[in-house]
C-alpha cells in the first residue's frame, strides 16, 4: 500500500467520481488521467477496501476498490511522467 503522510492511495475500478464516508469522513474519489484515486487516512483504508457495490443487470456484490499501485499514484498526480 502506498503511504504517504499517514495517507493511503486507494483507487476505485471503474473509474468513477464517487464520495465515500468512513467514520464520520468524506472521500472524493476524483478522475485524473482516466484513474479515479483519493487519498485517505491509512485507519480508513481497510473499511474503504471492504465497500462493496452492486453490479449491473442483476450481479451480485463487487469489491471496487483496491489499492493503488506506484504507477497508478504517478500517473493519477502528473500523468504519469
């Protein structure tokens, strides 16, 4: 997990603005370089990674969020360079 100043990166597959409140917390899931990221308190990010959201045309429940990975971070900051 990356970690930055007691914040973890997490990502939202699809790639979609979403708000999330955990604990009394709101995270804007925002949309840069086609990656949907936020930053959240690294207590917040093992209830972030259990939301879980229902799918279309009738699917069961789906895990959206996970992690976000080095190239996602430098990609969803700068583009990737």
């Amino acid at each position: 997990m990356i970690v930055k100043d007691g914040l973890a990166a997490i990502k939202r597959i699809p790639p979609r603005v979403k708000i999330v409140r955990v604990n009394g917390t709101d995270y804007l899931f925002r949309i840069q370089h086609n990656i949907s990221m936020c930053w959240v308190k690294e207590e917040d990010a093992p209830s972030v990674l259990a939301i879980r959201e229902k799918g279309c045309c009738g699917g069961g429940m789906h895990s959206v969020f996970t992690e976000a990975l080095d190239h996602d971070v430098r990609r969803w900051h700068n583009g990737g360079r």
